[in-house]
DNA sequence: GCAAGGTC
C-alpha cells in the first residue's frame, strides 16, 4: 500500500479525487478521514501534529530560573493524538510514502515531522511531491516525478521553532516574574508580537509629543459668468522660494492680508487651463494581507474577516485564504471560470460584460509563490449563507472580475485663476472610461466637478472663506494597516498576522479599533528597548529569515544557528539580572497606570479598578486593607479607563468592553450617587410573594449603574426582570392584561421612544429570542458546516452542548474535537 | 501557564 500524506484534510481529498479519477472512497481512522483507491490511501493532516517544548522538568516557572530555559533541551510533543495514532497504524501497514504537503518552507517541516512519525513505524521509502495548486495537471505531474525531502529546508524551520520558543519563553517568564504577574496575566514577548507591538507603541509616542501648530488656508467659489452654471470650488495658493505650490499660510497677519485682497475681488481671470488623462488600473488579485484591507473597508476586523473566508473555504465557494501569491497559476482558466458565473443570477450581467472582451488578460501582483493561488472563487455557487457571509463572497468574487477587467480612465482638469493678484486653484476629475469599477464598486469613483473653461475667461468669484486650521497628528493605524506594516516589516505570516494582533488584545496591551496600546504596553516596550532591544526589533526575523537560508543553502547547520542565538540571548540576561529590580517597578508602574482611576475619597490613596476572586470588576482603594472604600462596576465586559475625568470627583471615566454591547460607564461614583439618590418606583404586585407576603415590583437604580424591575422584599425576594441601562424610563397609565402591570416606555435623547411594554412580557420575549439564536450564528460555523453538523444531529445549542466532542469529530468531515468544544464553551455563554 | 507556525 502506499501512503499519501497532505497538510490538511482538504487537500488530501482533492488529490484523491485527482488521483483516483473520482474512484476514492472516505473511512476514518480515530476519526481522521483517510481517502482510499486501489492500493492507495491519503490521509491529511492539521498543519503541524507535533510541536517543541521544553521537558516537563522545567514546568514550574518559579522553580526553575528563566535563563535556565536558554540551555534547555527541546523536544517534540504530539499535539493532534488522534491523527498521529492514525497516521502511525496507516505507516505500519504501507510499503512507501508521499509526503504532499504545501509546497513552501512550513509545508517541507511538516512533511519532516510526518517522515519521522513514519519513520518511527518501520524503514520505507518515503519521497516528496511538489506541486503549486491542486489542479489535474499540476498534482498528475508532481506524482509521475517525485523527488526528495528538502531536510535541510526543514531544519531551518526547526531552527525558527526553537530559537522562538527559547527567546518567547525565557523572556516572558522572566519579565513576569519580576513584575510578580503570574498566572492569567502574565507579561508576554516575542519575535513577532513584541516589534508588533512596538510599531503601535511608536506611533502612540508620535501622537503623544505631537505639537500641533496653527495654518490657514483660504477657498472661494467660481463660477462661469453663462447663467445656470454651477459654481465649482476653488482654493487658495502662493509660489514659495522653490516655485512650489503652497496652500497653507502658516502666519495669522499674511492670510489675512490674503483674504482681505479675496474679499475684495468679484472677478478672477483663467491663467493656465491643464487637462490630462490618468490610467487606473484594476487591482490585482487578492492575497490575504490585501483581502483583509479590503474586507476591513467594508466592516470587518481582520480576524472576522478570515474567519468569514475560512468558512466560504471549507464549504468549497472560494480558494484557500491563506497566500501570500498575488499571480493566478498557469492552469487557472480566467475565461471558463466567467462563463460559470456568466449563467449566475446575481453576478451573471457583469461576467457577461467581461466575457465580450477578446483578450483575458489578468492583473497579476509583485509577489508569485508556489504553496498556494491568490484567493479567488472556485465556481461552486453557496446557496444558503449568512449576510457577511454574502458580503464577503460577493467582494471575492468581484475581486476577481476586477483583475480581468479593463483600466478605467479619469479626465483631470486643472483650472488656475487670478483673483485681483489672489491666484485660486481648482483640481476637476471625472471618470471617462468605467473600466473595472463597473464590476467592483468597493473603490471610490468620487468625481469632482470643474467645467471646462478657457484660458483668459474671466469667472464670478462668490462666497470667499477663510479656515483656521491645525496640523494634526499622524494617525493610529487600523487593524490592515498594522497586517500591511507587518507584511512590509517581514515579521509573521499570511497566516499569523491576523492572530498575532488578536493575541495583543487579548494580553491587554491594546484596546479599541483603531487599536491603541495600554500604559503595560508602553512599559513592556519600553523595558524591552533598554534590556532586550533585540526582541522589540524586526532586526531578529531578518537575522533569523537570513541564518535559515543559510541552513537551508546547507551553508550553515541547525546547531550552529540556534547555539549563537543562545549565547546573544545570555548576554541579554547579564543586563536583565543587573536590573532585575528596576525592570519589575517601571512594569508593576505601568500596570497600574492602566488601572487608576483617581484620588480616594475616604483616603486619598489611589483608587483603582480590580478584579474579585469570583472574576467581577469592582473599583477598590489601594490603600487597602486600611481603607475598604469600593465602588461597583457593571456586569458585563471588560472595563477599560479612560482619558476623560469627571470634573465632580476627579475620577477617569470607565468604558465597560464587551463586543457589540460596549459602552460608557462614565463615572463610578456618579453612578453610586445616581442610584442613591434614585426612589423606587413601585408599578405592582410582585408575581412570586405579592399574593402570600405583599412585595411590590419597583423599578430600581442599582450602585453599578444598572437597572431593573425587582420585587421590593429583596433579598428576601430575589424576582427580578431586567431593564435598559440608557434612557429615562416612562411608567404609562396602559396597563397589560395578563401580567396587570403598566407599561413601559424607554425615551433617548434623538432616538424614537421605545415602547418596551410590559416588563413581564418584554423579558419573555427577549428570553424567546436568545434562545432562537442558532448554531450558524457561532464563530467559524458556516452554513454549510451547520448542515453537517445537523446531518450529525445537532441542530440547537442544547444539542450541541450535550453532544460528546470526539464522538462529533469523528462523525463530521473536517471538525475536530477541539474546535467543537471550542463552539460548546461559546454555546455556553 | 511561556513563542510562532501550521489548521479548524
């Protein structure tokens, strides 16, 4: 028998449908799907199924003393069991081995790791095919020429393995320790978040020292003097010492002085007329980095939008999202490809349009790679898909029309006029020739109208205005911008980016959209710049990107890379020892800082918010155990401090994190004092104890700033129902039949009031609705993965969450146990 | 419990 091995179950199944002519039939071992034909079998893989760890021995982080991690032993641990105890029983059995993985330097690694897993089971040949996309001719191919395994390619990804783990390990054990942040919150570093995190950090510190400075700059309308013509604007400019323009007058007097002269003049005579013509080309097809810039200007943050992808990738509808390859392959047939979409309901007019082109001739980007083509759709209609999932698709999708599309062209008309010695300029463009935005609306075609005038015309000048303005910061960057700068930067991959940036919200060292760093992260950077410059730096991946060709030109060994890295990294820790001390107050400082809220007003220490033992966020003085003064904070989310100070008490107002639901809590102790100050209303009998003890439902302000309908016996009685957190709550003389309680109604200031009725009856809506929500609506379930999972029997949440994660597995094609529990533990919340 | 890299 021989045995075929594949990154990823996917692809195994194409290759065996390839190879087999369509003859393969599917069984599973331990759940794994393995592909069989004729004395074939194909089984892939999860990407890597062993990974590198320090020996148990040096588990304990307060046991063994960081730098103890630099000399290490590192080994190989099996972290997907079920499909390396199927990979090994298919070993036993076989006569030869393929490794077929991905057709890049993680792919030649992986296929090492499966090599030595096969090895381990018995002496076969084994031989490597490359191919870079999974197409009849490529995969037919690369099977009737197999060569060799690449070790050397694989060392060198060995080398990466270690060298990160020995440097992300050490460093962050050791910048934990001596800030005394174990557990959850640990201080964490590495090659590639840490200068990710310092390019965020940079930026902040640019924003931070900003020094705005005041300009003026001055417009006018003009207008041709024919009646019926529309006035165009125009603006203000003067030639410096170099003959540059200049729009900006940077001193008050001198744009007075101009304006004065504007004000003046009715009339302004054309000087120059310029007209041109621009080419703008289509954009070229999409590899990851450019689909999540995209998907982020219509809405996505880059982890929903490669989620998204994922999914319209595992149901069949759109190639692999993850490439760094912006070249469609040789065996992509542009033309046939628009001709399936041509009978298309929804897409079939503007493939049509394209078809009538005599040439298909593709834009093609900088960057070709042999793992994988651009993202592109595959042919394969959805049917039944979520809204973004449709958003998405639809952008693939014209993405793609877009890069066989023709240019469009721009008229631009520049118009340079003279207004009593005030020269005024005004900047036209109009789209002349659609091109390709008449298939992909997602760039702007914004015009901007200037009529054709002639050169000595004169023109009305009407409505002259003069704006003070101010240079303004440099901007954060957005969540693409930051993956875009990672990719320009060479740090992470196509794969990673999106989660390294993910990592760095979930470590508490950036918050919001754009994303800004937290005061641990200026610290964390800032204690890495003095003590550890070369982990906050890109230097080391290039170092490293460099040391790996070396090993894998053969011009330089596995040992002799990592054995050097290990000693620049012991002379890190040399200066980290010496000022060990200094290192863990400037943390434990920074840490606080994210956390201060302003003066007590028992005592005067700090107060601070702080997490109980059960996991809530309550506002606690640091001056504790002496002085026990608290202030609650709401519920739900994460609270995050923020720059504004109420002016009544001193305190940083707090905004509570929580996805879609975020808001401001403002103020802690003005919500204290609201709710003190708030009088019960009471609106009826109380349905549980009214009847045996007399409790009345009052509409009640709590501490932490929520509010409720709660019987007035609490905490005797514990009914409750639940209220709006925002708008003053309207109690009407309506009453409702069955519950006899009156009706309420929630007014906000600009919004329409909502009548949000009867509180009995609204909760049980709401209650109604929630528990209607649907499988589909967790993270990484698609439409079509919901079908099989209700093919499996899971249909609700509650079958879901009662269901056994590796009997699951093992029933549905392409879900692994861990991802199910992974949707049970977002089923649970 | 540390990293980064696959895949889901």
């Amino acid at each position: 028998m021989e045995l075929i091995i594949t990154e990823k179950d996917n692809a195994a199944r194409r290759i065996a449908e390839i190879l087999s002519e369509g003859g393969a039939s599917v069984e599973r071992r331990n759940g794994v799907p393995v592909y069989r034909w004729g004395g074939k079998r194909c089984i892939g893989l999860s990407g890597h199924v062993v990974g590198v760890d320090f020996p148990p021995e040096y588990n304990d982080w307060r046991d063994v003393r960081p730098v103890e991690l630099v000399d290490a032993r590192v080994v190989k641990t099996e972290t997907q069991e079920n499909i390396v105890t199927a990979l090994r029983s298919l070993a036993r059995e076989a006569d030869s081995a393929i490794i077929a993985t991905d057709y890049d330097r993680e792919g030649e690694l992986i296929g090492k790791e499966a090599y030595d897993l096969v090895t381990d089971e018995g002496d076969i040949p084994i031989q490597r095919v490359r191919f870079s996309s999974i197409t009849d001719r490529e995969v037919t191919n690369a099977f009737a020429n197999p060569e060799d395994l690449d070790f050397d390619l694989a060392a060198s990804g060995e080398a990466r393995q270690i060298i990160d783990l020995m440097w992300g390990a050490a460093l962050t054990r050791f910048l934990s320790l001596s800030a005394k942040q174990l557990g959850n919150d640990f201080i964490s570093v590495g090659r590639v978040q840490s200068p990710t995190l310092k390019l965020i950090v940079d930026r902040e510190r640019e924003i931070e020292a900003f020094d705005p400075e005041d300009y003026w700059e001055l417009f006018a309308d003009l207008a041709k003097t024919d009646e019926g013509d529309e006035p165009f604007e125009s603006q203000y400019f003067f030639y410096d010492e170099d003959d540059n323009e200049q729009e900006r007058v940077w001193n008050e007097a001198d744009a007075d002085a101009a304006f004065e002269q504007l004000r003046t003049a009715s009339e302004a005579r054309v000087e120059s007329v310029n007209r041109r013509t621009r080419t703008d080309d289509p954009p070229a097809p999409f590899n990851t980095t450019q689909y999540i810039r995209a998907a982020g200007s219509i809405g996505y943050s880059a982890q929903r939008a490669m989620s998204i992808a994922e999914d319209l990738y595992t149901a069949g509808y759109i190639t692999y999202p993850r490439t760094d390859n912006t070249v469609y392959p040789d065996d992509l047939d542009e033309r046939d490809l628009l001709e399936r979409f041509a009978e298309h309901a929804r897409f079939g007019d503007d493939a049509q349009s394209l078809l009538e082109r005599d040439d298909i001739e593709p834009t093609s980007g900088d960057k070709e790679t042999t793992d994988h083509p651009p993202i592109h759709p595959t042919g394969e209609f959805p049917t039944d898909i979520s809204d973004d999932e449709w958003d998405v698709y639809d952008l693939v999708v014209r993405r793609f029309f877009a890069t066989c599309a023709e240019p469009a062209k721009w008229a631009h008309l520049k118009v340079v006029a003279d207004a009593s010695g005030c020269l005024l300029k005004a900047n036209g463009k109009r789209l002349v020739e659609e091109g390709y935005h008449a298939v992909y609306p997602y760039h702007s075609t914004t015009e901007n109208y200037v009529p054709a005038v002639e050169e000595g015309e004169t023109l009305a000048v009407t409505d002259p205005r003069q704006e003070d303005k101010q240079t303004q910061p440099p901007r954060r960057r957005g969540q693409s911008r930051i993956i875009e700068t990672m990719e320009q930067m060479g740090i992470g991959t196509k794969a990673t980016r999106h989660g390294t940036l993910q990592k760095l919200y979930d470590r508490g060292y950036i918050e919001n959209d754009p994303p800004r760093p937290t005061r641990l992260a200026m610290g964390v950077v800032e204690a890495a710049e003095r003590f550890a410059d070369l982990i906050v730096s890109e230097e080391m991946t290039a170092q490293l990107e460099q040391d790996m060709t070396a090993i894998a030109d053969g011009e330089a060994t596995l040992d002799e890379v990592t054995d050097e890295s290990r000693e620049i990294l012991k002379r890190v820790f040399e200066d980290l020892h010496v000022s060990r001390d200094e290192v863990g107050d400037h943390l434990r400082e920074a840490l606080k800082a994210d956390k201060l809220l302003g003066p007590c007003p028992d005592c005067g220490e700090d107060l601070l918010v702080r997490r109980s033992r059960y996991g809530s966020y309550f506002v606690g003085c640091d001056g504790y155990p002496d002085c026990e003064y608290t202030l609650p904070l709401p519920s739900s989310g994460e609270p995050m401090v923020l720059d504004e100070v109420c002016e009544d008490h001193g305190l940083n107002e707090v905004k509570m994190l929580a996805g879609r639901d975020t808001y401001t809590h403002g103020c802690p102790l003005c919500r204290a004092e609201e709710a003190d100050d708030a009088e019960d209303r009471v609106i009826g009998a109380c349905p549980d104890c009214g009847d045996d003890e007399g409790g009345e439902l009052a509409i009640k302000t709590l501490r932490s700033g929520s509010r409720l309908v709660g019987c007035t016996r609490y905490p005797d009685c514990e009914y409750s129902l639940p209220l709006p957190r925002k708008g003053d709550i309207e109690v009407t003389d309506e009453f409702c039949d069955d519950h006899d309680l009156p009706e309420l109604v929630v007014h906000n200031d600009g919004d329409d009031p909502w009548e949000l009725g009867c509180p009995i009856c609204n909760f049980a809506e709401y209650q109604e609705r929630t528990a209607m929500r649907n499988i589909d609506d967790l993270d990484g379930v698609g439409a079509k993965t919901a079908e099989k999972l209700a093919a499996a029997g899971i249909e609700s949440l509650d079958d879901l969450r009662s269901a056994e994660p590796d009997d699951v597995a093992s029933e549905v094609q392409g879900v692994s146990a861990d991802r199910i529990r992974e949707w049970q533990s977002q089923a649970a919340t």
